[in-house]
C-alpha cells in the first residue's frame, strides 16, 4: 500500500462521523483540489497530496485552541510510516500554517505547495459544499 492510500485510509478513520464540514469529503475534495493545482503550477506532487489530505487531521477549533495538535499527528503518522524527512518537514509546515482564523489573521504560506493546499482548501470552503 503506498503512503498515499495509507494516508487516506488513516484520515478517513479519523475523520469519520464528522458533522463539521472538516469530514472526509472535504478532504477528499481539497486533496483532487489541490492535485490539479499542483500539476498545473509544477508544485512537489508528493508534498502537496500529503499536505492535503492531513491538512485537518486535528484542527484547533476542534482541541480547545491548541494548534499544534494536528502538526505533531501528521509528524508522527508520517514518521512512523518512513516518510523522508524531507517531505514531513514541509507537510508539518503545511499543516501548522493553513488553518483559516480570520479577522485579519495572516496566514502566510511559505512555499509553493503550501500556497497550493491554501488555495484548494479555501476553494472548498467558498463553494457549493462549503456554503
């Protein structure tokens, strides 16, 4: 099983029974979202499709505030399956940046991918699901 099936299977387990809008199908549609961007852009394809689909795994808003919570989870799903290190230090950024505070939050994406997820991301959340 590749770690990007993995990766799927584990965030659909997680996710399951959300009633949030941050469920499965969310995920689902920002990680096509976000595949089509990053092929059209030249964007890290691995990056971006991990960073998409663990881009919710533990939102703040969901844990009292404490944004750190869906960075470690990646981190650590992504270290215990082997990811390279040079892939999981990119996804933990991703995930630790894109949650969507508003009022004049800044969230700034530092590289390409991130700003890729950002984009598929607040796509979702603005279309017919997300309204």
């Amino acid at each position: 099983m590749t770690i990007i099936n993995k990766t799927c299977q584990f965030v659909e387990e997680k996710l399951a029974g959300d009633g949030s809008g941050h469920d499965w199908w969310h995920i689902y549609r920002v990680w096509n979202l976000a595949k089509n961007i990053a092929e059209q852009e030249k964007a890290n394809l691995r990056i971006v499709e991990l960073s998409a689909l663990l881009h919710d795994i533990a939102d703040w808003k969901f844990h009292d505030g404490d944004d750190s919570k869906g960075p470690q989870m990646a981190e650590q799903f992504l270290t215990e399956n082997q990811v390279e290190r040079e892939v999981i230090d990119p996804v933990v950024d991703i995930v630790a940046t894109i949650s969507y505070k508003g009022a004049g939050v800044a969230t700034p994406m530092k590289t390409l991918e991130g700003k890729v997820v950002q984009d598929a991301d607040r796509l979702d959340a603005i279309g017919a699901m997300g309204i």
